[in-house]
C-alpha cells in the first residue's frame, strides 16, 4: 500500500507545481499603451510610427519570458472589401528596441519593446503582440491596429467626403481590389478607387463602381486632377 501512495503524492506535486507555474503566467500582462491603442493613418512603407509596449508581472513568483513577437495566427477579421487585413510584418520590433525578449521578470517588474508601424498596403491593418514564455505557451496579446495611406488617394477620397457628405456615407478602409485602390460607401453600393495598385503605361485615373441598378465602373477623370482640386501633396 505504501508504494502506492508515492503516484499518488508525486502527481499531486506535478498538479501543485504546474498550478503555480499557470498562476505565474496568468499575471503577465501588457500594460501599455492602453486598450484600443492604434497607430493611426500612416504612408505606405513610412517609418515613424512606433509605440512602446509594457510587459509587466504582476505574480508572486518570477516568470522568464520567451520571444516577443508580431503575429497573425489566431487573428480573426471578418471578409470582405474594407475588412482588416492581418499584416503581421508590418508591426515590427527595430532592431535593440526589444527590451523584453528572453528577460526574467520578478514579481512587481515589468519591461519594454518598441513596435513599429510601417504598411506595406493601403487600409486597415492588424496583427497580434504575442508575448511568450521560455516553453513557447502564450502569455499575453495585445491586438494592433492601423491603416495604411495611398496617397494622394487618400487624400482625395477624404476631401471628397467632405465635398459630398450626403452621398459618401459610412465608408470602409481603403482597401486593394486588383487593379484598383477603393473605398466604398453606403454599405458597397458604390465605391471610388484609382488604378494605383499595378503601373500603366498611363498616369492613374479615378473611376466610380456602382453596384445598383447593375454592376458598372465608370472612369471619373485623372487622379493628379483630383488631387490639385482636393489641394493634396506628396
């Protein structure tokens, strides 16, 4: 009988100290920037956009943190034109802004990593700060979003929601639908895009897609025109 015990007493240590190792790692949180935090409407392939990020510990025991890193897995979004697109390599740590990659954190002890936002693609961008344990189990995420800006498509969709408040309601993001860069309005009945996604032998041109009464796509003039009008720049 005695033998028997010793199963018993050793899966208890294995449940205890597996208990205390979840305890440890359900206190690990990301504490800055606060919830909801976005990088905003930024150029595409633009540097300047970073935020720190806070780890902290907020457990009774020490916690050693694996990678800190960018990810897409597990990223839901919905489908369809204007929807996130999950861009994990458009959130990037800069090389030495990683303070917290592989530290050890005591109780009460927090670290920082720098992310950078640069988009690749025009529209709404997202991906997932995934902080980890030495082992790989997740700690804790943080969701990232921001957009990314054509310009001066941009530029002149936002003036042109200014100039035609009436018509130009609710839009999405602007979004890449080969060949075109739009956005579209009034729950996609139609959509104003340029030709800016593939070159041309041809300066880009602006063009309007309507859905009702039937599929059509009519071409609105140059772009550069628009944007002198909306007064962008470069």
């Amino acid at each position: 009988m005695t033998s028997n015990l010793f199963p018993s007493k050793s899966l208890a240590a294995l449940a205890l100290l597996s208990l205390a190792r979840l305890s440890a790692h359900a206190q690990v949180e990301i504490t800055d920037p606060p919830e909801g935090h976005n990088f905003g409407k930024v150029p595409l392939n633009a540097t300047y956009a970073t935020q720190y990020f806070s780890v902290f510990n907020r457990g009774n025991a020490a916690v050693q943190l694996g990678a800190v890193a960018s990810s897409g897995a597990a990223v839901v979004t919905c489908a369809g034109l204007g929807c996130p697109v999950v861009a994990q390599g458009d959130f990037k740590i800069p090389q030495g802004s990683d303070g917290c990659s592989n530290a050890t954190l005591q109780p009460s002890q927090g670290c920082s990593t720098l992310v950078s936002f640069s988009p690749s693609a025009p529209g709404s961008r997202i991906s997932q700060l995934v902080v980890r344990s030495r082992d790989g189990a997740s700690l804790a995420t943080y969701m990232m979003h921001g957009t990314g800006t054509s310009q001066p498509l941009d530029c002149v969709l936002d003036w042109a929601e200014k100039t035609f408040p009436q018509m130009l309601t609710t839009p999405t993001g602007t979004a890449t639908v080969s060949p075109f860069h739009a956005r579209c309005y009034a729950n996609g009945t139609l959509c104003l895009g340029a030709d800016t996604a593939v070159p041309t032998f041809d300066q880009p041109s602006v063009y309007l897609y309507q859905t009702q009464p039937t599929p059509s796509v009519q071409r609105l003039g140059y772009l550069a025109t628009f944007a002198e009008a909306a007064q962008c720049r470069p």
